[in-house]
C-alpha cells in the first residue's frame, strides 16, 4: 500500500469514527433515543466512556441509526450529510453487512 493510499484509509477511517461519534452524541442528547438504544443494547451511557473508542461498537451505534429510518434522517439533517453517508461510513467497522 503506497502512503497516499494509507493516508486516505486513515482519513476515511477517521472520518468515519467522526460520524459514528456524532451518532452517539445524538443518541444521548434525546431522551426517547437513549431508551431506545439502551433496551436495544443494553448498553447503558455509564458505559459509553469504557467503551468509546472501540469500533464494534461504534459500528453498533451507527446500526442503531441505520435500524431507524426516522431518527436516521433526523441524525443526518442535523449533521447536514445525505442519508447514505452513515451507511457508507458503517462499512469501515466490523461486522458490517452489504445489506445496508
């Protein structure tokens, strides 16, 4: 891999991991989404700050969004990106699925 290619995986990674962190601050900032992403998960946000940076579970957050075409198209209004970018992005994590 030559470093320009390097270089732009690193970016679209860290891009990615932006978006994903986006995602997460919308989901604690509503109340009635918190819920639901906690009795979806059972991941409560005490348990956020443990587990912040790992890309599992990044990747689950942007599943949570991706599972909830509402609050996808409400997410991605608020951060002024298309509808598809979260599902772009959902790629670079593991245990990403093609169906999105």
């Amino acid at each position: 891999m030559t470093n320009s290619n390097r270089t732009k995986k690193n970016n679209n990674m860290e891009y990615a991991e932006t978006i994903a962190l986006k995602a997460v601050h919308f989901i604690l900032t509503d109340d009635e989404t918190q819920q639901k992403f906690i009795d979806n998960t059972g991941i409560f946000p005490s348990d956020f700050e443990r587990i912040i940076k790992d890309p599992e579970f990044l990747g689950g957050v942007l599943d949570f969004l991706l599972a909830n075409e509402d609050k996808l198209i409400e997410f991605c209004t608020e951060n002024e990106i298309t509808p598809e970018e979260p599902s772009r992005v959902r790629r670079l994590f593991p245990g990403a699925t093609f169906g999105y």
